[in-house]
C-alpha cells in the first residue's frame, strides 16, 4: 500500500513507553500506509560545565544512538512499515508539537525520561494533548508498573546487589527533576543518591568513592540552584577532597573530575563573598584542563574554556580587568575554533 502524504509521527526517547508508542504506531501504520516519523530532540544542558568534554556533537552522537536503537528494539532491523528517522535540537515538547504541523496523528509514550513512577501522563505527553495541531495518541506501557514493583522486591531482597543501580537511578533522576524546574524534589533524589554512595562507599571504599564525589557535585547544584550557597559549598569541597586524592592516585582518571569539582567550588565561593579563593579555585581548574588540552585537545578544549570564562569572571569581581579580558579573549578564540571545526565536519 502506498504511503499517505500526511505521517504520523512518534516521539522517542529510548525508554519503555515511546517504544511501546513506535509499535502502535507501526500496528496503524499497516492499516493506513503512513509513514512513521520518529522523532528524538535533543538539547545541551544549561550547566554544561557539568559535563565538560562533551560538545554539541557528543550530545547529538547520543540522541542519535538512542533513537536508533529505540527503532532497532521497538520494530527489528528491518521494519515492515516505512519509517523515518529525526533527531531535533529543542525541547521535547516542543519538538514533537512542531514536528506534528503536517501530520495525520501523533503519538507519545504516557510517561518518559525522568518521569516519577505513578504519574499517570507524563509532563510532555500532556503538552502535547493540549498544543498539538492534531489528535494525539497516548501509549503506556502496560508492564511498567509491574516492573517497576518487581525492582522494588527486588532491592529489598538484594540491597548489596542493587544498591548502585538505586544510586544511579536517583542522580539521574534528579538532573531531570532540575531540568523541570522542580527543583525541591530533585534536590530530595540528589540528597538520596549520595547517602547510597556514602553506604556503598564505606563498604567497597576504591569502587564507590568516585561516585559519591559526582553526586556530592550533582547536590552541591541542586543546593545553588535553591540559594542555598553555604550547604552547597559544604559539598563542593567534600568533592573536591575526594577527587584531590583519587586524582593523586590516577591523574589520567580523575583529573577531569577535580576540574569540574574545582569550577563548582569557585561558583559557591564567590557567592559567599570569598573572592580570593573563588579565584584560586578557578585558576586550579585552567591549569587542570590546560594539561588535560595539551594531550587530548578535542576531549578537554571545551572545558578549557569554560573555565577560562569561570576564571575571567573572578578576576573581574576582584578589579582586575585586564587579567579578565585577556582570559574572556581566550575563551571566544577557543569558542571560535570550536565553531569552525563544526562548520568544516557538515560540509
């Protein structure tokens, strides 16, 4: 049967509801010979910083194998049905929304990415019912709560065994949270996640140190996105400390680490008025991603001037203007060079 002029289209975000949506999808579509648009938006997260070696590619590289492998696990290798394939830099949303102007329906999972078990409709889902130019389609997966009780069995069995999923679970978690702007909860799942590691670590201290130190950083965020500063820079340094010394152990390991750590600790510092620290804090961090540039230039070059921007503006704050430009120059020129290779890859 030929395909109609007006597809439906599908958001996917890799997890159990949108592949469920790609099967419905894919059921209707060999009923009525419309195409299956799969959409995947992606974005760059505000606080980069958070992740420094990634750049936009590394994020699109990401969407991209999430939504292939959706495709892949939703229909086969070789779907019976037309389908193509849409990565959109946006918010989710608003993508699918916009993606929807020419199509017949729509269909998104019933809950997604970061959405708490219980909630009946997810936050895109119910954006979508209420903007979309067409009828919208909601699919859940029928077996998600089912599972979702069996994990739970599951961990109270096995604490020891699926402690460190719980632990992953809940920082990612709360980064989806922030992303929301519900910002209390996800403080709440931040604040759970490291008292996990901080079990985890007391019991296998080499295999779970470096993971309290990026949950002690994840809170020491959620604590400054609420203002409250002094908690935060409570666990920045906590962090800091632990990166300081795994970094002795493996500087090639945990450097990139303690850079990060280091960046997050200046933005409290300077905060609380404690300017002349925040700027040694900044400093320790240029110096880290210079090294860490010198060697893997690709890899660390963003994070260089990230924190050359972080460091420009200490030294403002401290009226050492000449010293902040010359670090801000540094910064843009990095920036630019980034934005040229970018430009020469897509042509």
């Amino acid at each position: 049967m030929a395909a109609t002029a007006r597809p439906m289209v599908v958001g996917v975000d890799g997890f159990s509801d949108s592949k469920e949506a790609l099967r419905w999808a894919a059921r209707q579509a060999r009923l009525t010979g419309a195409e299956v648009h799969a959409v995947t938006a992606w974005q760059v997260p505000f606080r980069i910083y958070a992740m420094p070696s990634y750049t936009e590619a590394d994020y699109a590289g990401d969407a991209r194998q999430t939504l292939d492998t959706a495709v892949r696990d939703a229909l086969g290798p070789d779907p019976d049905v037309p389908v193509v394939a849409r990565l959109v830099q946006q918010r989710p949303a608003i993508a699918l929304v916009e993606a929807a102007a020419d199509a017949d329906l729509l269909v998104v999972g019933g809950r997604g990415r970061g959405e708490l078990p219980g909630v009946h409709l997810g936050t895109v889902a119910s954006y979508c019912t209420h903007h979309a130019p067409c009828p919208v389609v909601v699919v859940h997966h029928v077996g998600l709560k089912k599972a979702d009780t069996r994990y739970r069995e599951l961990i109270a069995a096995q604490p020891a065994a699926f402690r460190p999923d719980v632990a992953a679970a809940l920082t990612n978690q709360s980064v989806q949270l922030a992303g929301l702007g519900r910002r209390e909860e996800a403080l709440v799942a931040s604040e759970e996640a490291v008292t996990a590691y901080r079990e985890l670590s007391a019991a296998q201290r080499d295999a779970f140190r470096p993971d309290l130190a990026a949950a002690l950083t994840s809170q020491a965020v959620r604590l400054a996105e609420l203002g409250r500063w002094e908690e935060a820079l409570v666990a920045s340094e906590e962090a800091v400390a632990i990166r300081r010394g795994l970094t002795a152990a493996r500087p090639d390991a945990f450097r990139p680490g303690l850079a990060m750590s280091l960046t997050n600790q200046s933005d409290c510092l300077a905060e609380l008025g404690r300017r002349e620290e925040a700027l040694v804090a900044s400093e320790e961090a240029v110096t880290a991603y210079r090294e860490l540039s010198a060697a893997q230039p690709d890899q660390f070059r963003p994070g260089l001037a990230i924190s050359l921007t972080n460091q420009s503006l200490r030294l403002a704050e401290l009226g050492r203007r000449e010293e902040a430009l010359a670090a801000i120059e540094e910064a843009v020129a990095i920036r630019r060079e980034q934005r040229a290779g970018r430009l020469r890859s897509l042509q």
